[in-house]
C-alpha cells in the first residue's frame, strides 16, 4: 500500500476509482475518443488514456449482487427502482394515467421437494412430530424444535435421502419456460373474456409485466411480478373498462394453477411434471396517495429494488461458477446446497440434458434466468437509464449538430491488488457515508 500511494499516478488513479463510486472490481480499458467537426475535420475534443496512469481508466463493473459489489450493486437497484417505479406510477415516457390502470402484485413460489426446516409466524414449533413416524431412512418426519429466523437449520431438509433433489434442480432449469407459460395463460384466459382469439387480443388490451426472482432459504426460486393491464396502444390507452383488477386477478390465479412444463420419459429419472407451488399470492397495487396499505405503488418498487441485488450467496450458495467437482466439494455451502450442485452436475453430464448446461449452471442450482425480466412495454430499459445519467453527470456542454465522434477502445484488464482494494473499499464507505449525510441517515460510532 506505501508502495502504491508512492507512485506518479496515484492520486488520478484515486480519482477514477472515486468515479466509480469505490467499484470493487473495477474493468479497465485503454483507447481513446476523438470529436470532430464534420464539416472542417477539425478536432474539438480529444481524449487518450496514454495520460492516465498505466495507460487505463477505470469504468464500473455494473455487477448486481452485493456479495460481489456493494457500490455497483446499489446503483443497479436504484435502477431497478425506478424502472419498476415508472411502470406503475408513470415517469421515464409512461404516462401518469397508468395508476389507474388493473395492477396487481403477484408472488409465484417453487413445488415442494420434501419436508424442510422452517419458522412459524406464531413461534411455534418447526414441524410437530407425529405419532414419532420415522421415514424410509429412519429419520424422525417431524422437528419440535423452535427455530430462530438466523438458524443455519431453516431451509434444509429433514431427511437428504428423501429429498427430491433432481426434481428441484430441474424445476429450475424450467423455471422461464414455466413463467412464459404462464403469460400465455393469462393471456389466453383474457381473450376468451374478450370473446376473441389470443392472437386478436391486442386488439383490445396489452399485458405488461415485470418480474424478479428471489432464492428462499431452501436453495429454491420464487418469483414476485408487477402485472399490469393497457390498451391496446400500451400504457398511453387505457383497457377496456370489462378489463378490470378482479378479471385479472382471477386469470393469473387459473393460469399459476394450469401451468405446467412437462419433460420427456428418461430411463434414468422417469417423466418429471413441473407447475408452481400452492402458496400464490395476488394482491391488487393501490395508488400510494389513496390507500396507505402495505401493497402501494412506492412499496412494491422498493420491494422489487431490494431483491433485485441479491443473488444466490445469499441462500447460502456460491456466487461463483464451478468447474469441476472438487469446487463444489470444496465450496463454502451447507450439505444442501451442495447436494443440489452435486445434482445439477450429474445431471448435466446426461445427453438428454445437454441443452441445459446444468454444469455450467451448477452454482446456481440449475437455474439460468435473469434475475429481473420485463415486457418490452411495462417502462424504460436499465440501458436509458444509464444512459440518461451518463447526460446527467457529463460536464454541460452544447455539442454541436455536425459533429462526428470516432472511438476506438479495448479491454486490457480488471479488477484490484489488495491495496488497492483496501483503498477502494475506504472511498465507498466515504462515498456511502456521505450519501448518508445527505439524507439525514448517518449513525455515528457512539450511536
């Protein structure tokens, strides 16, 4: 760390590293920008990083999770919020009037793979024993125990040899095919109030949606949605007034219910069948001004903004790819979670189940969506986001209408030595601190 404080380039270095708000695994790139003026080629503005320090400059490395970056994962959330916020109470080019438009919050959970550990909301015990049963394996089937909600115990199963780990793995591996399955249902179910066909139905009305998935504490995904009905022209028409909450509501609780994803016969694992769990959840979203209910539109997007950084780690899993099976020995998990990433490789070593990449996917239990999905019309994109505050933070300048920008830029490297890192983590605890400041939310150390 002395040695790098010694160094030509170290305040400019710090000083990239403070653009990017304390990034902790920074992407380096070298090249350069030119701005011409497209009539007379002369150069109006240029920009090398041969006068940078190591000829690089820092960008963000826009990762998601907080177990991997705290500062890139705190700005990507607060694009998550307001991308989910404009789709439910305009903003962004949606219109206001869509807070009048059916919205509900649904919450879709995964199918029991066998009986786990969990807390009660009335604090009573983890699974009551009965009659002293004893399973196949000669387990109790029953926990007496009281957990607290820290307890490493809650979400691992009461008996390995009866849980269904391959039925788990591949239920996520079809997690996305089941969710558009079940849009379709909706959609089905819409057009046949409509009186027309599923293909006609956008004649009357537009489903749009966002969704996030979230990893429970037994290593498995369920999904929380924004859904919203438009008119046929987006969220600038309204719906047809017989389009309303309670329709809805009532097509997304028969499509969850209807929904399913069948795999073909394989000798070695027989014919799986997967649908959604039994606990679905739809609550209507009431205008935040009208209704200081938990379900208003602020909450659901602070909602949404709070998972969204999450990842796997934070069941307890590895936020890493794993290679071979030595890394899943070796991992950080609970016996749980490494069964499932013992699974998902065995699994994707099967022909059958080549086009799974199961392996590839092993670290997050087989599951390889994105975490947030959306309709092309429920709002703005992460892109226009970033690019609107890319406008925002750029030095004020009136570019020209005949300009011409010629760029050429590479990739030469990423990441921190371990003072630098130590470093970086010291400007965003700043950084942070400071936003705390501002927004009136500082403790300091005497509390």
């Amino acid at each position: 760390m002395i040695r790098l404080a010694q160094e030509p380039g170290f305040g400019r270095w710090q000083e990239q590293i403070k653009a990017t708000g304390g990034c902790a695994h920074p992407v380096y790139l070298s090249g350069r920008t030119t701005v011409l003026d497209s009539a007379t080629g002369v150069v109006l503005r240029h920009y090398d990083t041969q006068t940078e320090p190591g000829g690089r400059l820092a960008v963000r490395c826009r990762n998601r999770r907080s177990s991997r970056c705290a500062p890139c994962s705190r700005l990507h959330a607060g694009d998550t919020f307001h991308l989910m916020r404009a789709g439910l109470l305009g903003g962004k080019g949606v219109p206001a009037a869509v807070t009048a438009h059916p919205r509900l919050f649904v919450t879709l959970t995964a199918p029991s793979f066998g009986p786990v550990h969990r807390t009660t909301a009335d604090g009573g015990p983890c699974r009551p024993r009965r009659n002293g049963g004893t399973c196949e394996h000669d387990r109790p089937v029953g926990c007496g125990l009281i957990h607290a909600a820290d307890d490493p115990a809650v979400g691992q199963p009461i008996c390995g040899g009866c849980y269904d780990y391959a039925s788990h793995v591949l239920w996520h591996a079809h997690a996305g095919e089941l969710w558009n399955r079940t849009t379709r249902a909706i959609r089905r179910r819409l057009a046949a109030a409509a009186g027309t066909s599923q293909a006609r139905v956008g004649d009357h009305l537009t489903l749009s949606f966002a969704k996030v998935t979230e990893y429970q504490r037994r290593g498995a995904v369920h999904v929380h949605a924004v859904i919203r009905l438009d008119g046929p022209d987006g969220p600038n028409s309204p719906p047809p007034d017989w389009a309303t909450a309670g329709l809805l509501e009532n097509a997304v609780r028969s499509a969850a219910a209807s929904a399913e994803v069948t795999l073909p016969y394989l000798p070695s694992l027989g014919e799986h069948s997967f649908g959604w769990g039994q606990q679905i959840d739809v609550h209507p979203i009431r205008r935040a001004f009208a209704d200081g209910g938990p379900i208003s539109d602020e909450a659901v997007a602070a909602y949404v903004a709070k998972y969204v950084s999450k990842g796997v780690a934070d069941s307890g899993s590895a936020d890493y790819r794993m290679t071979s099976p030595e890394d899943i020995a070796l991992a950080s998990v609970s016996r749980h979670v490494r069964a499932l990433m013992g699974t998902a490789w065995r699994l994707g070593s099967l022909p059958a189940l080549e086009h799974l990449r199961l392996r590839a996917w092993a670290h997050t239990l087989g599951y390889r969506g994105h975490i947030l999905t959306k309709s092309r019309r429920y709002s703005t994109t992460y892109g226009e986001l970033r690019a609107a505050r890319a406008v925002h933070t750029r030095p004020a300048e009136d570019p020209g209408p005949m300009e011409i920008t010629e760029a050429a830029w590479r990739y030469v490297g990423s990441g921190h030595s371990l003072a630098e890192a130590e470093i970086a983590a010291g400007i965003a605890e700043d950084i942070a601190t400071l936003r705390d400041i501002r927004h009136g939310t500082w403790v300091g150390p005497d509390g």
